[in-house]
C-alpha cells in the first residue's frame, strides 16, 4: 500500500447500520442448533456471535469462497470463550476475517504483531511450485533492498516459505483455493505490522541471498500534486481519494493544466478512499450525467437486483483532451473504481498494471462490548457493462517492472495526435 498499512472505500448508497442489517428480514439457511454451554463472561462470546452473524448475513462475496462458515463457528468460537484479554480475542478476530482470505476485510487498526493484510510492498506469485517475486512496489524497502522481480522467496523471519504459509492459510476451507493461496502467499511475504523481515530468495541464476527489509517511514506527501511534462502534457498525481480537500485540490491543479494538450492522471500509490471525493474529480470531464458504475449488495443467500451509480459534471470548465489514467498492482479500493469510472464514461484511456483487485465497497463494524473495529466487503462494483471490478485490465497492459510513465505519455501522445 501507498505509504501506509490501510485502505478502504466508501458506501455510495445509504449506510445501513448493522443493526439494520439483521432487522431488514434477510435470511441464511437454519442455523443449525448450538448444545447449551454453562455460565461464563459472555463479553468476548457475544462480541464473536455478533462478528459472526452479520459476516453470515452480509459480506458480499461469501457464495464465491471456500470457506465453510458454519465450520468457522465451530473452529473459533471456543477460543473466543478461552481468551484471557482483549489481545487475545482481538487475535481471534483477526483470525475469522482472515478465514474470508479478502484483503478489504479486515480489523481496521490491527495491532502491532499482527500480520500485514496485502499488498504490503511486494506482490509474489505460486509459479510452477515455487513461489516468486512478480512485482515490487516503487520506492519501498523491497525495492532499497535489490530485490528483483522472479527472486524465488526461500524463507521468512530463517522459516521456509511453505511453513510459514501453511501457518497462515485458512482453517475451515472446505477444499483448496488458487485464490486463498494467492492471498496467503502476500500476508506471509507483508510480515507483521511494526516489524522488519528477514528475506531469503534465490535469484534466477541460482545465486541465494538473505536481504533485511526494515521499518520505512515514507515521506510525507501532499495528497494531490502537479506539473507540466515535456511537450506541455499535463500531469497530476493522486495519492488518495480520502480527503475531500482533495477534490479541490485537483480543480486548481487542472485549472494550471488547462491549456495542456493532453492530461496524465496517475492513482499508482493510491490506496484508496471515498467515492464522494472520486465523483466530483471525474466530473470535470463530461458535460452531462453519466453512467460509471453498477453495484449490488447481499441478499438471502445471493446478492440484490444492481443499480446504476452516476456522476454528475462539474464546472467552471469541462476538460475534454485526451486523459490517460496510470495504475499499478498498489492502486487499491477507490483508486480502482476511478480507472475505471473514467473509462465507462469515456473520458481515459487505462495504461499500467492489474490493480488490487478490491471488488466491493466496504462497511464498518464496532463490536459493541470490546468496540474492536473492523471492515468487510459489502456491495460488489461492476462496471457498466456489469463486469466486476476485481477482474479489471487496463487499456493498455504494462509489463511489470517496466516504465508505467513512460507508457502513459505514449498513449497520450497518440491520442493528441489523432486529434
């Protein structure tokens, strides 16, 4: 993640609390009926019955997973009945959101110790058996350290790769998931929150090598920045979507950029944020109302009829040259929806990598006796042509590891001179 270890995106429909949810008449199949248990301090076992009803009754993607919930029931709560402090159930929180192996599901300010949910500042990859380094995220310790994309990662902390994912896989599948094993892979190469990680890969040529990725303090940086690139391309950078300055901040940027030929807009580092702030952005370049999104949100067992999410435009003047939109592997949550918000309104061309691939906006919970916090995946965001999100590809694929930029300008370039 751009600079930091959270991302999320916001609910562009009216909030439903959570009490809302188990009151609107949805239902699952029977619970099945649970023996009678004697008498104990039911804070940490109702705070687990609550985290596990609403997940039940509301994360959007559960009919997509493996994961046998009524099994995670069984698995887990005996260990929330057994924690002897908030640490340890918060702990077995963790561990239940993890069994959804999501990373827009997660405890929103997770403990130091706990393990990092991806992408953290490597993307690996499970090829033929062996589990490789596919991206590095631009100016992280990864990158300081000389790893190198296709490095086979060997061991973690001095533990072999396949110890330590096994140890973070998901307890109550109820077979084996490409998709489980993916995220696996990217928590166990993200190490823990608040500590360095000890590297040990093998580089194509056999040589082997253990590298030290410490704590990296990233700079602090404005939210929105611009400039003038050469032959008087515009371009503006947005490092997140959760500030609503930001929105403004991007109107005086492109009122400087105004007169440029063509416009680069780059989310490469943007974890995220809120759709209110990403709308009015998308605004700017379109003259009347338009379609960008579809979304839906659980019911029963499935998922609700969709609707459509509009933008609306935004003066004082709509930029109509050529836009191209740059992602990368850290464009997550929001930074996703605007890509692709701009292409389905068709105001950008998308050059870069494969996002995050975050497919749903998210809603909070506060489990009411402990108040631990936390997010899951809510309403599922397909594009207007009604394809999900999470399999979102730019226009213009880019290798990794190659200049994502440099693309950018070519495309832009051809574009203005096709105008």
């Amino acid at each position: 993640m751009a600079g930091n270890e959270c991302y999320s995106t916001a609910v562009t429909q009216p909030f439903l609390t959570r009490r809302a949810f188990w009151g609107g008449g949805i239902a699952l199949a029977a619970t099945p009926a649970w023996a009678a248990e004697p008498l104990h301090d039911v804070t940490f076992i109702d705070d687990f019955d609550e985290l596990w009803r609403t997940l039940g009754e509301r994360y959007c993607f559960l009919a997509d997973k493996q994961t046998d919930w009524d099994q995670v029931r069984s698995f887990y709560r005996p260990m929330a009945l057994a924690a002897k402090d908030d640490a340890a159930f918060t702990n077995v929180v963790r561990r239940v959101l993890a069994e959804l192996y999501d990373a827009h599901t997660h405890l929103s300010d997770p403990p130091y110790g706990a393990p990092r949910w991806p992408l953290f500042d490597l993307l690996a990859e499970r090829t033929g058996g062996m589990v490789r380094i596919a991206a590095i995220e631009s100016g992280s310790a990864a990158a300081d350290a000389g790893l190198k994309i296709g490095d086979r990662i060997i061991a973690i902390d001095g533990r072999p790769i396949e110890t330590v994912i096994q140890d973070l896989m998901p307890k109550c599948l109820v077979k084996p998931d490409a998709a489980a094993d993916a995220y696996t892979i990217n928590v166990a190469v993200a190490g823990y929150r608040g500590k360095a990680r000890l590297l040990s890969v093998s580089s194509k040529d056999g040589a082997s090598r253990t590298v030290q990725l410490p704590i990296k303090k990233r700079p602090d940086l404005p939210d929105v920045e611009s400039r003038m690139l050469p032959d008087g391309i515009g371009y503006i950078v947005i490092r997140s979507f959760s500030d609503t300055a930001t929105a403004d901040a991007f109107d005086k940027a492109l009122e400087s950029l105004q007169d440029a030929p063509g416009l680069i807009i780059d989310v490469r580092e943007n974890g995220g944020g809120d759709t209110a702030v990403a709308r009015p952005i998308m605004g700017r370049f379109i003259r009347e109302r338009t379609a960008y999104a579809i979304m839906r949100r659980r019911a029963g067992a499935g998922l609700s009829a969709p609707w459509t999410e509009y933008v609306d435009p935004k003066g004082p003047f709509t930029y109509s040259k050529p836009v191209v939109v740059l992602t990368s592997h850290w464009s997550g949550s929001m930074a996703e929806g605007f890509p692709m918000g701009m292409r389905d309104i068709g105001r950008a061309t998308v050059v870069g990598t494969k996002m995050m691939g975050l497919g749903a906006a998210v809603f909070p919970i506060r489990l009411d006796r402990t108040g631990i916090k936390a997010q899951y995946s809510g309403e599922p965001v397909y594009d207007t042509k009604d394809r999900p999100r999470w399999h979102f590809v730019p226009d213009v694929e880019v290798a990794d590891g190659s200049d994502i930029l440099a693309a950018g300008i070519a495309e832009v370039k051809t574009a203005i001179s096709r105008n």
